[in-house]
C-alpha cells in the first residue's frame, strides 16, 4: 500500500507532458473544394483521337484545401489523369490547381468516373461523370489535329 501511495504522490504536477511553443495547434474554419464542372465531356470526337480536358479544382473556404487523391476509378482504358495525382497536395486558400484529364476513344461511347478525395468540411470524396461519344461520321468533331487541349473556354 505504501508503495502504491507514493508512485503516486509522485506524480505531481509535472508529468513531463507540456505545451511547446511547435505543437500542432487546431484549426479552425472550413475547408471546402469548388470544381469548374460537375461533370466532363468530349463530344462528337473522332475515333482513335485523343483529346484533353481541364477541370479546376478550387480551395474556397477559409483554410487550405488538402487532395489527397484524384484518380479514374471507371472507365481507365479511355479516360486518363497524365499526371500522378496519387500524392497530397496543399491547395492554399483562395487558390487553385488544374488537373488535365484526357480521353482516347475506342467505342462510340465510353462512361467513367473521376474520384477526388479531400479534406473538404462537408464531404471527403466526390466524383465527377466523364462521358466522351464519337463523331457520327468522320470528320465531324471539327478538331484539325489528333491532340489538342480543350479549356472549356
């Protein structure tokens, strides 16, 4: 019992657990992402072109934005990221990144998904439809070269 009582007085007050001026501190406001589109599309291409597409993802709430993640998660053997989006990235407040998806048409019609994850207040994954159809005749899609960069502009 006496050893019991005084492990225990010996606790004191200094537990050796104690605010340093470096610790994470919280944060507080809301981290929220804005996209330029809800969804994509490439219409009326020709087959075999591949065509690209932006999509602007935006940090719109009071601290930064942290996307953890983008990624085509239907449709990949038509619908691809260029770039390996596969490592967090910080999207300052008021700020914003690009991403270029691109698409090569095979099939009159393909159907995929584009999966963002994020630190977003209001909901961590959000997925955006990418839908490309074909020409109906070749030579429809009124692009003069077999890549090109579409801006949505």
């Amino acid at each position: 019992m006496m050893t019991t009582f005084m492990s225990l007085s010996g606790c004191g007050g200094d537990t050796n657990f104690s605010h340093q001026d470096d610790d994470v501190k919280p944060v507080t406001g809301d981290s929220l992402v804005e996209f330029s589109e809800t969804e994509l599309r490439w219409d009326d291409i020709e087959l075999g072109q591949t065509i690209s597409r932006e999509l602007t993802v935006s940090s719109v709430g009071d601290v930064d934005l942290e996307m953890y993640d983008a990624r085509v998660i239907v449709g990949s053997s038509t619908f691809y990221l260029p770039d390996d989006w596969r490592n967090s990235r910080t999207i300052a407040s008021g700020s914003d990144i690009t991403l270029l998806i691109t698409a090569s048409l095979d099939e009159p019609m393909a159907e995929g998904i584009l999966r963002i994850k994020c630190n977003d207040s209001n909901q961590l994954e959000f997925e955006i439809p990418l839908i490309a159809t074909a020409a109906s005749e070749p030579g429809d899609s009124g692009l003069s070269t077999d890549t090109e960069t579409d801006t949505g502009l």
